[in-house]
C-alpha cells in the first residue's frame, strides 16, 4: 500500500534497507560480505527491475542460511 502511495519510492527504500541488513547479516555469520548489494537493490528498483533484487536477495537468504 506504502508503495502505491508514494509512487514506488518506499519499495525503493525497502530495498535498500533489506540489501544493508543481509549485509550485516552476512558480516555477523562470517560468511561472505556482498558490500554492493544495497546500491545494486537501490539501482534496479529505481529502474523497474524489483523482481530482480528480490531475487538476487532471496539468494544471499538461502546462501546464509546454509
């Protein structure tokens, strides 16, 4: 609902934010540190191309998690 409302601007912020935190995710489990991945999430919502971060996020997710 955020989203429609402001126009996609928060999706844009949601994405940022979820990319900082599995960033920090990955720094306290000591596996690899994907540092772009906020700017990345950032660029591509801006560009239209959301189901793309979600994807890519829900692969730093998985590799975590294993």
């Amino acid at each position: 609902l955020l989203t429609i409302i402001t126009c996609g601007i928060y999706n844009m912020y949601i994405q940022y934010v979820l990319g900082k935190a599995l960033m920090e995710g990955q720094a306290a489990q000591g596996a690899r540190v994907n540092e772009s991945l906020p700017i990345l999430g950032l660029l591509l919502a801006i560009f239209g191309l959301g189901i793309v971060v979600m994807a890519i996020e829900q692969n730093e997710i998985n590799t975590l998690c294993e």
